[in-house]
C-alpha cells in the first residue's frame, strides 16, 4: 500500500515490542499452564493465574489496536478499501517469526 513513512517509525517499534511480550507470555504459559497452586497455610493452597496470563491479554489487545492502525486486519483494510492481494511482506515475516 506505501502508506507508511520515517514517522510510523515509533508506532512500528511498539508493534513489535507488544508482539514480542505477547510471544514471551504465549511461550511462558504454553510450557507451564496458566495457573498454580499457591500454599495458603497449614495444608491449603489455592489455585492463581500466572500473571503472564493477564500480560499476555494485555499484549495482544496492544498488538491487534497496533495492527489496526497499519491497516493490517481485514475490518482494517476494508475501511480503508483495500482489496487483499493475497500474501504480502508483513505477513511473509509473520510466518517466519510464529516458526522461529
């Protein structure tokens, strides 16, 4: 689309940034669960939620409010009537990134 210039720049870096922490949070609650047992005195416990559960929520509202703004989500894309031409860079390096 060539929409995009030197002062996307900021609004670009915190994409990624929230993608990033959304993967870490993804990674962290895929290989230990989302919750644990917390001791709560003699013999009890009580179940909690990890707290990479509510960043990993957090990120992704982040990420898709960011990915809106690019114009790279279908509701996107038609408010800005764009038609989807199929695969393009970004989601070239998306693939990549969800492989690594």
């Amino acid at each position: 689309m060539k929409i995009l210039d030197s002062a996307d720049q900021l609004t670009l870096e915190m994409l990624c940034d929230a993608y990033d922490q959304y993967v870490e949070a993804d990674d962290f609650i895929r290989s230990k669960g989302s919750v644990y047992k917390a001791p709560t005195g003699k013999d009890g416990f009580i179940i909690r939620q990890f707290p990479q559960v509510a960043q990993r929520s957090d990120a992704w509202k982040r990420v898709r409010s960011l990915l809106s703004e690019f114009g790279l989500t279908p509701s996107a894309r038609v408010s800005l009537g764009t038609k989807d031409e199929g695969e393009n860079e970004f989601d070239k390096l998306m693939k990549q990134l969800a492989s690594n």
